[in-house]
C-alpha cells in the first residue's frame, strides 16, 4: 500500500514595505550629505575662522617674554600713530585704482577682441592664459632681472631706446615703483578674468548683435549697447574679487622691491603686517594691522553686497 504525502504549498515571502525602504535610504542619504558637510565646516572653522578669531584677540593683548596681558586699544593706536600706516594704505589705494584702470578693463576688451577671431582661437586663449600657469615668484623674477632692468639691456628700456624716449630707472624710481607692479600684476593674473570673460561673451545671443548691426551700431556702441549690460553681473563680481584682490598686496612688492622699495614707494598694507610680525616680532600689532584690512574689506563688501541688490 503506497501512502501518499500531502502536497504542502509554499506561501510566498510577503515583499517588504516600500515605505521603509525609502525611509532608510532617505536616511542614509542625509547621513551622507551632513558627514560631508561637517567635514567643510571642520575645515573651515580650523584654518579660516578659528585664525581669525585668534588673531582679533591677540589685536588686544601684549606678549612679552611669555607673558600676555590685555591691553585695550593700545595696538592699534600705536599702529595707526606710525608714519608707515599712512604710506602704506596710500600705496595700497594707488595700486588698487591703476589695477582697476589696467588689470580690470584690459581683459575686458582683450576678451572681446579674441571672442571676434574665427581661427586660431584655441592657441591664442592657451597664449593669453600662459602667463597664468606661471608660478608667480618666478614671473616676478622675470620681469625683475630683465624686463625692468635700469640699464638698456633691460627689455623695456630697450624698447624706450628704439623709438627714442627718455628710459626709466623703473623699481629704483620711486614715481614708477607703483606702476611697474601693476604692470607686472596685470601680465601675470588677466589670463583668469579674460576666460571667464570670454565664456560670459559666448553666452550673448547673436540675435541682439544682429539687430544692433541693422540698426547701423558700430563696434563701439554695440559694446556698450549690447556687451557690457549683457554681462553686468560678470563685471561686477570681478570688480569686486578685483579690488579685495590688489588690496593684499603683497608678493610685488616683496620680489620685484625688496619689501619697502625707494622712499617706502613699495610698502602695501599686508607687507607691513609681514613687517611687524616677522622684523620686528611684533604679533600683536600686526594682528591689530590685520583686523583693520579686515574691516575695511568687509566694510567694501558689504557695500558692493547692498547696491548689487538693489540693482537686480
């Protein structure tokens, strides 16, 4: 006699809840995004904010042989009591407006003159950008030793010589210290700002061109009418970054001058916050020095923030 087992039906796993699923990857998700940010924050609040804090405080103290006391104001009195202060914020404002007359509109207008080549655009943007790749120490060099040599050797004399005009003592002369820098800065740093110009001129639409050109606009009012209110906000963020830029001069002067230069022709802001800290070995003054270019860049920031926002 053949006994038959009984056929036992297998009941299907029941599936797990979509919704939590979601939850835990919803979860995992976030997990993820704040561990990177923390990581950000970390960063910034230890080698950003954690040196700023640092240094105010020490822009109120006094440490001698060791030991530090609180004293007030007293920096930076005695910093803004000292003649050097005066002539180096003068500097540092006669650079920054030359470098807004060279090194803001030269790359303007040089962007625009590349962005109306048809061939060999690809070579002249890698020419244009060189200078860039460049460490800076070293471009500062060059132009140091041969292109602002005092002799006729020197690049620039010599080409001062060919057409016959008087030649420059250049970095010895305290009346051109200030301009040979800006020179200098502009050959090395407008490689940046002319590409970004030149993608902010690619995005124009041809149409409005078209338009001007049939309406009989020449190249001079088709820049004004159409390229420069088509990239406003371009201008405006390199003016800014521009001005907070030239304002921390510091490696011109240290290379291409020796620090100060002829007179103190030379001597910027943050080069006398690298004088007092590390000549003279005075920290806390040089902080209170720091914490005074700090306000004064906030103080220009906040301004640019208010009228951008009111113009958009």
């Amino acid at each position: 006699m053949t006994i038959v087992a009984p056929h036992i039906t297998k009941q299907p796993t029941p599936p797990a809840p979509v919704q939590r699923t979601k939850r835990g990857r919803k979860l995992r998700d976030n997990l993820t995004g704040h561990a990177f940010l923390i990581g950000a924050v970390a960063c910034f609040a230890l080698f950003m904010w954690f040196p700023m804090i640092r240094g105010i405080v020490m822009s109120f103290q006094r440490t001698r042989r060791g030991e530090t006391t609180w004293v007030g104001w007293d920096n930076y009195t005695r910093i803004i009591a000292d003649p050097s202060f005066w002539i180096a914020w003068k500097n540092t404002f006669v650079f920054t407006l030359l470098a807004l007359v060279l090194g803001y509109l030269l790359p303007f207008f040089v962007a625009i003159l590349l962005n109306e080549f048809r061939h060999f655009k690809g070579y002249l943007r890698v020419l244009v950008y060189l200078p860039v790749m460049l460490p800076p120490a070293s471009a500062l060099f060059l132009f140091k030793y041969y292109a602002y040599d005092p002799s006729e050797a020197g690049l620039f004399n010599a080409i001062l010589a060919f057409f016959h005009l008087p030649t420059s003592e250049w970095m010895q002369s305290p009346s051109m210290t200030i301009p040979a820098m800006v020179i200098a800065s502009t050959w090395m740093n407008m490689g940046g700002a002319v590409l970004i110009y030149l993608a902010s001129l690619q995005n124009i639409p041809g149409e409005l061109y078209e338009a001007a050109e049939l309406d009989g606009a020449g190249i001079a009012r088709r820049v004004w009418n159409v390229t420069i209110p088509q990239t406003r906000l371009i201008l405006a963020l390199l003016a800014m970054l521009q001005i907070v830029a030239t304002m921390q001069l510091f490696i011109e002067p240290l290379i291409l001058a020796n620090g100060a230069g002829t007179q103190d022709s030379a001597t910027s802001v943050a080069y006398l916050i690298y004088q007092h800290g590390f000549f003279q070995n005075d920290l806390n003054g040089a902080a209170a020095l720091g914490v005074i270019m700090l306000l004064v860049l906030g103080a220009f920031s906040a301004v640019y923030v208010r009228l951008t926002t009111k113009q958009d």
